[in-house]
C-alpha cells in the first residue's frame, strides 16, 4: 500500500506543473481559480442539477423518478469512456515514466493500479462535480430522504471507475493483440476518429428523432425503456446507484460497491497478464521513414519568416494527432451543430418565434442573434485551446523561441493568428449558413462575419498572453501538455466571464432602457475592438516580457 501509494503520487505530480512553474506566478493562480469556479464550475454544476431537478419533479408523479437520473447519469459515464480511451492509452503505455517504471521491481499490476488511479484522479475532478450536481438535483427533485446524501457522496466518487476500467481493458487488449499499433501517433489518430464518429453518430440519431422535452419526458415515464434497459447492460453500476438513493436498499449499495470492486479486481487481473507483454516495443515516433539531409535540404526554399514560421505551426497542429483532435476538431464539429440546429427545428418548430422575429426585424431578436454569434465565436476560441497552448505547445523546445532570429512579438502574432485562421473558419462557416438559413440579406451577414472575427481575434490575442504567464513546458507527451495546463482552463473561464459580462449588459441595456438596438450593437462593436486592441497590448509589452524571464 505504501508503495502504491507513492506511486500515485509521484505519478499525479508529473502532470501537475512544477515547482518552477507555480511559483512564478501563486497569485495569478489564487485568482484565476477564483475566477474558473464562479466563471465554469458553478454556473455548469447549476445548471446540471437544474435540469435534474426538474426532471425528477416532472417524473415523481409518474412513479419512475429514478429514469430521469439513471439517463444522465448513463450519459456521463459514455462520455467519460469515449474521452477517457486517449487518455489511458498514453497514461499506460506512452508517458515518458515508462522506462523508468519497467526496470524497477514491480509487479504489472502494481504499475496499473498506480497509474490509472493518478488518471483517475486527474480526469475526473469537473466529472465528480457535473456527477454530484446531478445526484443532487435528483435528490431535491425527487424528494429523497436524507440518507441519500451519504449515498450521493459515494456515488459523486466511485461513478468514474467503471467506464475508465473499460477503456484500460480495451487499451491493452488492442496493444497486446495488434502488434501494428506501436506508437502514440497511431493510437491517438484512431482514437479521435472513434471520437469524431462517435460524437457525430450522436447528433446524426438525435436529428432523426428530434429534441422534445415532453418527448423526452413520455419516453422516460414508461417503466421499461429500451434505451435504459440496454445502457443499464452497459453500465450496471447506474440502476442500483439509483435505486439505493431512492429506498434506501442497503443490498442495492452493496451490490453497487460489489460491482466496482469485482471490475477492479477483474481489471488488475487482465494487467498481471497483458500489460508487460502489451507494453514491449512501445516506441514515442511515427513510423515514416528517414530522409537523408541532403533530400531534405534539396527540397528547401527561402520564405518570409514570418510565414515560414506560420507554416511551421499549422504543421504542428495538422500533423500531431493530440493536437489535431483536441484544438482542430472541435471546429470541423462546429457546422456539424449548426445542422443539428437545422433538422431539430424542422421536426419541432422549438424555434419558430425567434426565425419570424429575426426576418420580421424584431429589434430584440436580432440582437441576441448577434450576442449570440460572439459569446459562441468567444467560447469556441477558448476552448479549442489552440491560443491558450501555443507556447505550451513548445515544450522542450521553447529556447526555439529565444535562439531564432525572429522577434518574440512576431512570433506571438503568428501563433495568435494560427488560432484567427482556424477558428475563425469554423465560425464563419457556421455564421454564413445560420445567415443564409435565416435569410437575413448579403449586408447583415457580412456585419455577423465581422462581429465574429472580432469576437475570435479578440480570444485569441487574449489566449496567448495567458498561455505566455506561466505556460506548462515539462512535458513528456503532446496529450499531457494540454491535459496539465491550467492556462487552458483559466483562459475559458476569463472569456467566459468576459463575455458573459458584455452579452448581459447589452441585453439588459436593451430591456430596461430607452437605447435601440442598433446603438447596443455598435457599442458592442467597440467594446469587442478596445479588448482586440488591449490583449495585443498585453502581448505586445506583457507577453514578451513573460517568455524573455521565462528564457531568463
């Protein structure tokens, strides 16, 4: 036990930012926790339990208040899987601990058991918190007695163990059986396309059947729902969670409890016999083949710096499997949702009085259509990450940065404008067909084109100098860059928070005073320009003083 638990420390402490990194900067990090729990985790875990809450109390009456928890909670614990497949197979097989790991005494299970609860614990924090919102607005809801809430806290810690004991199974059952899979590359282009085709599945059955809530309601109040039936197979920890909660079945917790156990010991057991051999020939690169120099320098030509560099970082993003799947997808994703829109409108019709105001010239409804398309244009910068990790993203390599004859101000523009070109893209693909599908006219789009480009330009210069405070250079792969770095979650709490600030006041500028909205707009206009106009300040004066002291 002492030694495991070592382990797991020693292993949580090489995701977290070192020593070095914290004290650079403790206060900017007392505040922007501050800041990430009232801008991200609060306002999520409120809305999480609001929802339960009234879907319990909708379900009550109809005596099958535990579908209504047994659904969301059967939701989470899919997502945890799909996400959780990356980042198991590089905590077990490609963190660069492994070769320090194998030579020492230890048994494979020993070495699994550590690792995957130090992954655990890592991934499952805001996971833990979206579970315990629920299983609270299930209790207020529902009206469950009180020793509910002790289940509730059971619940809240031990929901994330099975889906993530599936995907470590799943891991070294590919890694021990497919011997062409050897890299982390590899595994991390088939785990996001998994991803990307399981995400789009979803929105593609979800189209198909539309999105009701009394629909949703009549199809969780019959006692026997298929959907529940088969995820309860999948999931089994789910029903007796929920049933314990609501009577207070002693044999239900305990069967719950049983369950997860049997799955841990399950688990170690198939690592005593599949990770050594799984785990041998594990190699960080890809697999193409080596040039000669003289090929490679036979193929250059001189170009600008500045765009020499630009390529530089689109190859960087393009090219390395972590990034491509969590900074570029989400884009490519975005026009996915907006066709999801789309469909669910033409079989509900959920948003008839909005497109009639919209081509009527409803002053207040095109003008949360414009807040809109900045909050999203905003919230999709932040969290693409592809701003907030840009200097993470050099990792070892940062002194690049120092030695290269490229001013530090030219290199943070090119970075920022990587993230302008990118998602900017996605927004305006998804601007131009939300415009054409409203038929708001050739002048209106363009003025929505523009407000978004603002909204990204502005996220994404803000971005940048937050990764440049304290970015998380000591990493051992891509996935750890993005999975420690605290930047990326203090940078989407603050353009949260930010915008949020902007799109509530312009709405309740227009709601309780006299100002049309055409003036709210342009007000919006400027406010979005000084804060462009402010984060390239902060980059220009602020950012490049953080990495020269950084670089010392």
């Amino acid at each position: 036990m002492k030694m495991y638990l070592r382990l797991v420390s020693a292993l949580i402490q090489g995701v977290e930012p070192s020593d070095k990194e914290k004290k650079r900067n403790r206060l900017f990090y007392i505040v922007m926790a501050f800041i990430a729990g009232f801008g991200i985790m609060l306002p999520m875990t409120f809305f999480v339990g609001v929802i339960l809450y009234t879907m319990s109390g909708a379900l009550l009456p109809l005596g099958t208040v535990e579908n209504g928890a047994e659904i969301f909670l059967h939701l989470i614990a899919a997502f945890s899987f799909i996400f959780g497949l990356n980042v198991i197979f590089s905590v077990f097989y490609f963190s660069g601990d492994i070769e320090n790991l194998l030579p020492l005494p230890l048994r494979p299970y020993q070495i699994i058991s550590a690792k995957f609860t130090a992954a655990l614990i890592s991934e499952s924090v805001m996971e833990c918190l979206v579970i315990l919102a629920a299983l609270i607005g299930y209790i207020l809801g529902g009206k469950m007695p009180f020793y509910s809430w002790v289940i509730a806290i059971i619940g809240t810690l031990t929901m994330p163990v099975l889906p993530l004991i599936y995907c470590g199974i799943i891991c070294m059952a590919v890694m021990y059986f497919t011997r062409f899979i050897k890299n982390k590359d590899t595994v991390n282009k088939i785990t996001g396309v998994f991803t990307f085709l399981v995400i789009f599945g979803i929105v593609y059955l979800i189209s198909l059947s539309g999105f009701n809530a009394d629909k949703l309601i009549d199809a969780l109040s019959k006692p026997d729902n298929p959907v529940l039936s088969v995820m309860n197979c999948i999931f089994p920890t789910v029903p007796f969670l929920v049933r314990s909660m609501g009577t207070g079945s002693l044999l239900d917790l305990l069967i719950y409890i049983g369950i997860n156990a049997v799955a841990v010991a399950l688990f170690m057991g198939i690592a005593q016999i599949l990770y050594f051999p799984s785990v041998v020939g594990i190699g960080q690169g890809g697999r193409g083949k080596a040039k000669s120099v003289d090929a490679v320098t036979a193929k250059m030509k001189q170009h600008r710096i500045s765009a020499t560099y630009f390529k530089k970082e689109l190859r960087l993003l393009f090219r390395t499997p972590a990034y491509f799947t969590n900074c570029v997808m989400i884009n490519l994703m975005c026009p996915v949702f907006v066709y999801l829109a789309y469909v669910i409108q033409n079989q509900t019709h959920f948003l008839d009085s909005f497109i009639y105001g919209i081509k009527s010239g409803s002053e207040e409804n095109i003008l949360e259509l414009m807040l809109g398309i900045s909050a999203v244009s905003v919230l999709v910068t932040a969290v693409n990450c592809i701003a907030s990790s840009a200097i993470t993203r050099e990792g070892k390599h940062f002194f690049f940065m120092k030695y290269i004859p490229v001013p530090y101000i030219t290199q943070i523009n090119v970075k920022a404008a990587v993230s302008i070109l990118i998602s900017g893209t996605g927004m305006l693909i998804c601007v131009i067909a939300a415009c054409i599908w409203l038929n708001t006219g050739i002048m209106f789009t363009l003025f929505c084109c523009l407000l978004s480009l603002l909204s990204v330009t502005f996220a994404s210069y803000f971005g940048v100098y937050m990764d440049s405070v304290n970015p998380k250079l000591i990493w051992d792969d891509e996935l750890n860059a993005l999975r420690g770095n605290y930047n990326i979650f203090f940078n989407m709490a603050m353009a949260i928070v930010t915008e949020g600030a902007i799109c509530t006041g312009a709405f309740l500028l227009h709601r309780f005073t006299d100002i049309g909205a055409l003036l709210i707009i342009i007000i919006v206009f400027v406010l979005l320009m000084i804060l462009c106009a402010v984060s390239y300040m902060l980059c220009h004066y602020r950012a490049t003083k953080n990495i020269e002291n950084i670089a010392g």
